[in-house]
C-alpha cells in the first residue's frame, strides 16, 4: 500500500459505550479489516484513529455502526480525515481526560452465557464463583465511582488482579480484554456466611433456607431478604420482620420452566424475564402455584424474577425451590447498602448474612414491569435500567435538574440531549430515602460533570424535594428555580419520552393519579390537559368531591365511600363503620378538613371499600390494585356516567356499583362494569375534546395507568376513534416519571424564553 492508497480518521463514537467491551470490539474489527492506529476512552465515549486502505477504512465503519457489542448503545459516529502517518500496528491505548465529560455509564447487567458456562464447569477457574463477569455482562453503574470508566474508579480497585486475570485483561483476543470488574477467586471478592467462606458459605445459606431460615443477601446495589417461598412461616416471619404487611414480595425462579411453575408466561413475558435488565414481572399466578399465602395477600398476580448475578444462580440452583427476594430495609425505608449499617437494621429480622467484600457504591432497587401489549410497562425503574439515558428530542439549554416528587422519588439531570433519571428512591418523608435523595443529585452531577442552572420542582410547597430546591437556591444565585405542576409533569414525562419538542402543538393529556396541587389550590389527580412541553390548560376533570380529613382518607379507604354517598343506606360498609360514619360525613357536608379532590386514584378507593374489597390500606395504591384483581374480564357491561363540559361523574359511578351491590350482583362483575365506564367515558371526554380543539393525539399518564385493564380499554378506545395514543413504555407513568417531566417542562420553557 503506497502512502496515496491510504486514509486515516478520526472517529468518535458516543452512546453507551465504556465497560462494554467496545475497544476490544474496535480493536478486533480494525486488525480484521488491516487497519493501523489505535483506540481509548476519554471523557466523551470512546475515539479512535484508524488508518489503511480505503475499502478496508470503509468496511470497519459499517461494521462499527450495524455490529456494535451486546450492551453498547451508539448515539453518534462522527469522523473527522486526518493525515495517515503511516502506521501498520493497531493498539488499545489509555484512557484520556479532557475536562468536558460526555460518557455515559452501563446498567448491571446479568450474566452473559459464557460466564455461564464458566460457572457450572468444573474444569474452569471460576467454577461456582459468585463474582464471575465480562465486558459482556456484570456490574456497572453500583461499582462506578467517577468517569471514564477504569478499574480505579470503580469499587473493584481495592482488588489487585492475580497473574492469570490480569493476563486476561490485557489479551485482545480475551473477552475479558479491559474488563474491568474482572476477578477470579484467586483475587476477587469473597462470599460470606458467618465464619464459612466462598462455597461452603453460599451452601451452608441454601441449607438454612431450605430449614426455613430468613437470610440477608447482598446483591448488586443493596442487601436483599430471602426466604422460601413456599414456606408459609418463613415468609410470614420475613413479613412481621419488615413491618411489610400486605405489600406483595417478589420471587426468584431458577429459569424460564421454574417460572412457567408459578405464572403465565407467554413469549412477551419470556422475553422480558430473561433479557439482560431482568426486572421483577408482574404476572398472573397460575392456580396451585407452589407460593405461600403470604408472599402476595389478596393478589392474583405475582412478581417473578430470575437471577441476575452468579450468586443467584448459585443459590437458585443450589436451593432447587422458588424462594423469596424481597428488599433489605425495613417498610418504606431505602435498602441497605453498607454492611454495618446493614447488620444494624436486619440483623433483628435474619438468621444470618450471606455478604461479600466488594463495596455497592450506588443503592439500586430491583426494578418492576408490566406488560401491556407485549411491550414493558414500568413500575419502578432502577437496576438494569438507570442511569441509560432517555432520548430527548431537543437540545436542552442550560442544565436541569428535577427533583421530583415526594413518594416514588426520583431525579433527573439533563443536559445536551439526554435526560439521566436516577434509580428509585424511595418516601423522601423517610430520613434514610431523603439522605439517598440527597447522594443521588450530587452523584449524577458529578458522573456527568453537570453544574445545573436550573432546579425543576413541584409545586407542593411541602415536598420535601421542594424544600430542596428552595434550599439550593438559597446557597446559589445562579440558579433558578421553576415550578411545575405536578400533573403537567406526568404529561410532559410521556411526551419527552416520545421525543416531543418545544415546537411540536398540543396533545390532549389524561392524568390520572392519586393526589398532586393544581394551580387552583384544589387536589387535582383526574386531569384532561390540552398540552404541550411548555404549558398546559386543564379542559376536563373528574367532578371534585370532599376528601374526608385529608391525608386520613388515604389511608381509609371507606372514608370516600362517605364523600360519594354520604347518605347511603343498608349496605354493609356503612355497617361496619358505624361508630365513625356520622362524623365523617358532617366533615363532608360542612368541609371542614375535607379539601376537594379530583383524584381518580380516590375514586378507585371508594370502590373498592364500597365492595369490601379494601377498607384501610397498608400501602399506596392497595385499594385500586386490588380492585383491579377482582375484575372479571367475561363481562361486558359497563356504567353509564355523565360527561359534560369535560366533567366527569365519579358519583355515577359508585352509585350504579351501590345499586349493583344491593341487587347481590357478584364483585367481579361489579368491578369489571366501574372499571369498564370509567374508561368510556375517558374515552367521550377525550374524543370530544379532540373535536373542539383539533387536536388528534392524546398522551396517557398518571399512576392510575399501570392499571392494564383500564390503560387498555382507554387506549383501544381512543384508537377506535383515529386518535394517536402515547403510553409510557420507558418511564413509569407513576410519580417515578416526574422528574423526567420537569427536566422536560423547564427545558421547553428555556427555549420558548430565547426564541
């Protein structure tokens, strides 16, 4: 090759692509193809400089943009000629800091199948060792302590590789080639359990749950609760433990046939539960599930996951039952992830500790779906998934960080195009979830090197993420703070989700949700929103109703029976509140401590203690969870309601389910015909709207909407009528999606205010 047949590039690539084995990837295409040069990490993803023959420069781009790694995710390939120097030799070089962080960061992913076959092969080196990993799989965003990711920013520095791994970890044509979790039992971590270590602890823990043992187990971003789930008194030990008393737990299954044992799985479901995330999926439970009573009380569905690291798979095996893994903390506090704070806090609720040395650097959840069509509905989005950046579909101006709500909290920086959204975090109301807040804002900042100029916030002034806010602004005069509403930002987060832009007109939003202050200083949670990024006007609402002592209706159910029909007669919830129901409704009829509420998720709750399905609740949401549980999906009735002026009737509703009641007709079938009208005349109040505004696309957010049967009828209903229907596919449509609409709320605003 003379020097006027050869080319050199400069290529870029940014996306998800650090500690996914992308410059091995990069180095075996280039020496493929024969081209000279090298590549690194820096700051901004991973860059190169190759240089040959221009059909062989030609094929190491395509195969570079059509073949990328399993985990990478490329954003962008830009390239830029450079003079060729004639270089034959193609190498991985260091990584390099520029000052200007552009990186992104890998989920924890599950073990690929190599690292698989590895652990169950006695002839390996890694056999049954709980830490096996790759560039293809393993820890990442837990261990990842500042960018670009190296060995020595991570948790795994502290561990000095052996001679053998380090071998790996520089042989190009080893999958293990800059792996950078890479260990073996020779200079990895160490299981332990009590004074057992490595297999003979993971074994003494399979034989202790098997006894019926409660045990503490630490996984990827935090300490889990394990226990067998067909063990009625060990669960219902674990249950009593964490002050958790009705809240599903979730299960671990060994593989796809041990799930099939417990749930329906069709190939949706099994794609889902085995992909490389491996979220906790919300499934119906098959009849004589092997599965206590305890592990999820009153519901039909039940949450399986596999494993997701090689101790699970050790121990899923080892064990050879379904068992129980549920968080490590107590009801509603975030899950341990220091061992000493973890030994304090679970120590009184376990019979032992299998724990590890490699410290967890970021809490993270399990994360939680439902299938809706086939494709994921998030619940709670956390590991596997964050800190994956949401695709914006414009370029944000300053820097912005939402804040979120106060339950289900989580944040989200967002700068360029990219919104990175936190795992979950919890109750702020709770010391232990408003520290985590507190870890997280900074973490994210710092990992993205982002000085935010603006802070996003609800406008609750009670929130605790809205004191932050206020708090921060106070420290710093060069930031501003803007106030979003709280239903807007549900809207917002599916729009931004769908790549909406400041420029695109509006949608028509149907919120729907528990509790959130409109602007009016009312409770809003039943929304028809005629919006866009920027702003909003509310055209339709469920018909407001008192709130029977505020914050204690939530928390008592049969108290929104009273707001409904404070008159009603005979029925037996009125029986079986009698001593309280006279003073309940005199706070309805003169509104004192009842403020008004458009809550949807309120009018599911009068339903439900309506049908004696919940009358009090231990958890959010448990009244119109179970009420969901008990629809009959064989019937097709469905109760007429009122809708004028975009008005929605709940009182039509509960009073045709009271009349139901009285006539004997069963609850499921009751539940079905007030699920069934409640979404026809979403559907009426939508399409009418859409008529009066011009308005052809409707977007459907808001808590509520993980209910799949009413999500269902809703969207079929709009589609029927030619309407376009946005479902939040990436995000949860709950509160854990906020911070996602604020970012995109305020970004939309700061482009307005400059153009």
């Amino acid at each position: 090759m003379t020097a006027a047949d050869a080319r050199r590039l400069q290529v870029r690539v940014t996306g998800i692509v650090q500690g996914v084995g992308f410059r091995p990837f990069v180095h075996a295409l280039a020496t493929a193809h024969g081209l000279g040069g090298f590549v690194g990490n820096d700051d901004t993803g991973v860059v190169a400089e190759i240089e040959g023959r221009a059909d062989g420069v030609d094929a190491f781009l395509d195969a570079l943009r059509r073949r990328p790694p399993a985990l990478a995710v490329i954003e962008s390939v830009t390239t830029a000629a450079l003079t060729p120097r004639g270089e034959r030799a193609f190498v991985i070089g260091e990584s390099a800091v520029t000052g200007h962080r552009d990186a992104l960061v890998s989920s924890d992913t599950a073990p690929c199948d190599d690292c698989l076959a590895e652990l169950a092969d006695p002839a390996d080196r890694r056999y049954r060792y709980p830490f096996v990993n790759c560039t293809h799989c393993g820890p990442r965003f837990t261990i990842v302590r500042d960018v670009p990711y190296d060995r020595a920013t991570t948790t795994m520095a502290g561990f000095a590789m052996c001679a053998a791994c380090a071998a790996e970890y520089h042989d190009p044509a080893d999958r293990r080639f800059h792996a950078q979790p890479t260990c073996c039992p020779a200079c990895g971590p160490t299981l332990r359990l009590g004074g057992l270590g490595g297999d003979a602890a993971l074994c003494r823990a399979a034989v202790l749950l098997g006894d019926g043992a409660v045990l503490a187990v630490k996984g990827l971003g935090g300490y889990h609760l394990a226990a067998r789930a067909d063990d009625e008194a060990a669960v219902a030990r674990l249950r009593a433990g964490k002050h958790r008393e009705e809240k599903a737990f979730a299960v671990m299954a060994a593989g796809l046939e041990a799930a099939r044992r417990l749930v329906v799985v069709d190939d949706a479901a099994a794609a889902v539960l085995g992909s490389r995330r491996r979220p906790i999926t919300l499934l119906r439970r098959r009849p004589g599930a092997p599965v206590a009573a305890a592990v999820a009380p009153g519901n039909r569905d039940l949450g399986v996951m596999l494993p997701y690291t090689p101790l699970h798979h050790l121990l899923a095996a080892e064990l050879g039952e379904p068992f129980v893994l549920t968080s490590g903390n107590l009801s509603d506090e975030p899950i341990a992830t220091d061992d000493a704070d973890a030994l304090a806090r679970l120590g009184p609720l376990v019979d032992g500790f299998l724990t590890h040395d490699r410290p967890i650097h970021v809490r993270t959840e399990d994360s939680v779906v439902r299938l809706h069509r086939g494709a994921e509905l998030p619940v709670r989005r956390a590991r596997g998934y964050a800190p994956e950046p949401v695709p914006l579909g414009f370029p944000v101006e300053r820097p912005v960080l939402g804040l979120g709500a106060e339950v289900k909290s989580t944040v989200c920086l967002a700068r360029g195009r990219r919104a990175f959204l936190s795992p979950h975090l919890g109750d702020l109301t709770n010391p232990e979830a408003l520290r985590s807040f507190r870890h997280m804002t900074g973490h994210l900042a710092r990992l993205f090197a982002v000085e935010p100029a603006v802070l996003a916030h609800d406008l609750h002034p009670e929130y605790l993420s809205t004191k932050a806010a206020l708090g921060w602004a106070e420290e710093r005069d060069d930031v501003e703070l803007v106030g979003v509403q709280h239903h807007h930002a549900h809207v917002a987060s599916c729009l931004a989700e769908h790549g909406r832009t400041p420029d695109d007109g509006p949608v028509l939003g149907v919120a729907f949700d528990g509790t959130g202050l409109g602007t009016d200083g009312t409770i809003w949670g039943g929304e028809l929103l005629l919006a866009d990024l920027a702003g909003f006007e509310r055209i339709g609402h469920l018909a407001p109703v008192p709130l029977p002592g505020g914050a204690a209706a939530v928390r008592e159910p049969w108290r929104m029976v009273v707001a409904y029909l404070p008159d009603i007669p005979d029925l037996a919830v009125r029986e079986r509140h009698a001593r309280r129901w006279d003073a309940v409704a005199s706070l309805v009829r003169s509104g004192t401590g009842s403020p008004a509420t458009s809550s949807v998720g309120r009018l599911f709750d009068a339903v439900a203690a309506l049908l004696g399905v919940r009358d009090t609740v231990t958890y959010e949401g448990q009244a119109a969870i179970e009420l969901e549980q008990r629809v009959d999906v064989a019937e097709r009735g469905a109760y007429p309601v009122e809708v004028s002026g975009g008005v929605l009737s709940g009182a039509d509703l509960v009073r045709a389910a009271a009349e139901d009641l009285h006539a004997g007709v069963d609850i499921g079938r009751i539940a079905a015909r007030f699920h069934r009208g409640l979404a026809d005349a979403t559907v009426r109040a939508v399409v009418a709207a859409a008529g009066e505004h011009g308005v052809r696309t409707a977007a459907l957010s808001g808590g509520v909407f993980v209910n799949e049967v009413l999500l269902e009828r809703v969207r079929a209903g709009l589609e029927a009528a030619g309407m376009e229907v946005l479902v939040p596919s990436r995000v949860p449509c709950n509160d854990g999606g906020i911070s996602l609409g604020q970012v995109a709320v305020a970004a939309a605003r700061d482009v307005a205010g400059s153009s």
